[in-house]
C-alpha cells in the first residue's frame, strides 16, 4: 500500500468517524431518550470508535508508521 492509499484511507475513517458524532449530537432520539443517547446512534458511536482504532493501528500494520508522525 502506497503513502497515498493510506492517507486517503486514514482521512475516509476520520471524515466516517467526524461524521457519525456530527450526527449523534443533533439527534431529536438522543435528546429525548432518559440517557441521552438513543440505541442507534450509541451503536454508530461504537463504530466510530472502532474506526479511530483502525486508524491507529493501520499506518504500523502496513508498514507505513511515518503517517503516524507525518513524516514522507
């Protein structure tokens, strides 16, 4: 995998990840659920999680740990 794939593929999880938050915070469910998060968007939440992990753990498992510093 090139640089390049790789940081396409670490800025897609992040923009996933942004994403599914952006959306649980303005939930109408949410706000009115006795915890403040409603069942669906505490699974999307979840995901997002896994895909913050997947993006650490990415850039050492191909072998590309200079994205984790930014380095080329």
């Amino acid at each position: 995998m090139t640089h390049d794939i790789a940081g396409t593929m670490l800025a897609a999880l992040d923009d996933a990840a942004s994403g599914i938050r952006d959306r649980a915070a303005y939930c109408p469910d949410c706000g009115s659920h006795p915890a403040d998060l409603c069942d669906g968007d505490a699974d999307r939440l979840a995901r997002a999680d896994e895909y913050d992990r997947l993006a650490a753990q990415l850039p050492a498992r191909c072998g590309l740990s200079a994205l984790l510093t930014g380095g080329a």
